[in-house]
C-alpha cells in the first residue's frame, strides 16, 4: 500500500528537516465572533461581519441564526470583488444548528492584505427580526 505525505508533512520528514511556516503547523487559533441583528436587510446588502489581518490564514467559519434565514434568502460570505470567496451564496435554513463553513480554494491560504470580510445578502432579504452570527477562525502567530 503506497504511502503519500501532505506539503506539510514532505516538509517535516523532509532531511533536513524544513520547518512548515507556523501559522500552518501549531498556530494559536483566534477568533473574529460577530453578531448580527436581522432587520429586513435587502437582497444586495452587504453586512461587515468581520476584519482579517494581513498574515492571517482563515481556517473555518461558523455560522449560527437564532432563526431560519429563510427558504430563499441567501447569504455569500467573502470579500468585496469576491463575495463568495468563503462561503458560496447559500441558504440558512437550521436554526440554532452552528454550521461549519469554508471555500476550499481560500481556507488555509496566508491573507496578503487586510480583509473585511462581508455577509452578502441575495436572492431574497432576511427576516425582519432575530440574530445571527459568524465567528471567523484564523491563526496568525
């Protein structure tokens, strides 16, 4: 049976030895938690949900509602130009159900500017009343 090591991995068991960049193998994970009060915001809104420094490398998102956003309501998280970039516009539809999220293609990669990260409103608006939040995890040593 064939054996394959992740870049990480060839990196450590590589001789000599070539240290993965820490934010990659043993980074503290911190935390950017936004709450977000729902009030009817419109298809097209964006939300400030949260700031990534520059270094920073997202490692998941979070996502909780105290109530369904809807059945056609979407929610894209990313950036502007890319608001997608962490979480494809989707649905919400479990309430008080926290549920992972994160764009393979973004997750894991070093931030090179700083980022503020938006919740973008499609499709349909959110309800006119509730919360939810999105907590960004990121490590950044």
């Amino acid at each position: 049976m064939a054996t394959t090591n992740g870049t990480r991995m060839a990196q450590i068991l590589a001789s000599p030895q070539n240290l993965p960049d820490v934010r990659h193998v043993g980074a503290r994970i911190r935390m950017f938690n936004e709450n977000v009060v729902m009030n009817s915001q419109a298809a097209g809104d964006d939300i400030r949900i949260a700031r990534l420094p520059v270094g920073a490398v997202p490692y998941v998102g979070i996502i909780n509602a105290s109530a369904t956003l809807g059945a056609s309501a979407t929610l894209a998280i990313g950036i502007s130009g890319s608001t997608g970039k962490y979480r494809t516009a989707a649905t919400f539809t479990s309430a008080n159900t926290p549920t992972l999220f994160g764009n393979a293609a973004a997750m894991g990669e070093v931030n090179t500017t700083e980022e503020t990260v938006l919740g973008t409103v499609a499709v349909a608006a959110l309800p006119s009343s509730g919360n939810f939040r999105v907590m960004m995890l990121y490590g950044l040593d």
